[in-house]
C-alpha cells in the first residue's frame, strides 16, 4: 500500500529527496547531539533558500562540517572558516558558516552544563514554540522563528510535521518517548 502523504510532500511529485525525508527523517527524534546540531546546521542554511536545496546538499553539507562532530567544528579556525566559502557544495553564506561554528562552540558548553544538547533540549521540553524561540534567540546564532520552529517539529520537539492520517505520523508517534509525547 503506498503511502499517503502530508501537505509537507503532496504535489512535489513522487521519487523526490522530499519523500525520502518525510518518510524516513522528517519529525523522528534523534538519537544524539551530533545529529541534532547536524539538523540545526541545516534549517539554518535554509533560511531564504527551498528545503530541496539543503536535501540536495546534505552530503555536502555532511563532509564539510566533519560529519556535523561537535567538538571538531567547534574548533574551526579562520583557515578552514575560508575554505567552507570557498566550498561550492555547500550554501557559502558567512553568516551562516559562522552560525555553526560558533553554535557547535557554544553546544560544547550545554554538553558541560547540561551532560548532552539532547539533555538541554529535553530540560527545556514541553515548551510553547513563543517561549522555545526566546530559548534559542537568547542561546544560538541565526535562529530566527522559522529556523526554530522548524527544528522543533523536524525533531519532534513541536507537534505539526505529519497530519493524524499519515502513516509516518503514526510511525513516529510509536518511536517517542512518552514524556516526549506531551
């Protein structure tokens, strides 16, 4: 039986980079920091640009910011800051480039405080998205409404990525934890 899709995926057309991400990305919580922060990397450089685009990347993106590892990014220096503008496989924003670097730095401390970014973010949880984007515009670079909001619900922080029907949805639903679910 073939799937039915959300207004995510509906209209994009079958066998595209989006189905595969409704189907096996979009909404599931993940199971570490740097996954998390990979994700984070990703909405950021979305910002202004089509989510297809960032997909299409997203193994460049991978090779460029050393599999997303926290502690590696947080330790790029000015020479390799000058060879990710100079990468054409990513999305060659300063601004953005600088918003990883200087995210994963200051991960490495939540990771001190808090034992994980997992743990930092399940502190925080439940929370209204209103109250969610102050967290991040007080913690993070580059997080405005949208990057956030995003995040959340592509992480299952925030509710709205799947409708009911979906059979994703349903999937995801039985992957979370209870005190997730709230």
């Amino acid at each position: 039986m073939a799937n039915t899709y959300c207004d995510f995926v509906k209209g994009k057309g079958k066998r595209t980079v989006h189905e595969s991400y409704h189907d096996h990305e979009y909404g599931f919580p993940l199971q570490s920091d740097n996954e998390l922060f990979a994700r984070l990397v990703l909405e950021i450089n979305q910002a202004g640009l089509s989510w297809e685009t960032i997909l299409k990347k997203k193994d460049n993106f991978y090779k460029a910011f050393s599999n997303f590892d926290i502690a590696k990014v947080s330790r790029f220096n000015s020479k390799k800051f000058d060879a990710l503008m100079q990468d054409a496989g990513i999305i060659r924003n300063r601004l953005k480039i600088n918003a990883a670097i200087e995210n994963a730095k200051t991960i490495v401390g939540l990771q001190k405080e808090f034992g994980s970014f997992q743990n930092w973010l399940n502190h925080h949880h439940p929370q209204t998205k209103e109250a969610w984007m102050k967290l991040f515009k007080k913690t993070f670079k580059f997080t405005g409404g949208e990057i956030v909001n995003e995040f959340l619900m592509s992480t299952g922080y925030l509710p709205g990525c799947h409708s009911e029907s979906c059979p994703t949805y349903k999937k995801i639903l039985r992957l979370k934890p209870m005190w997730m679910r709230r």
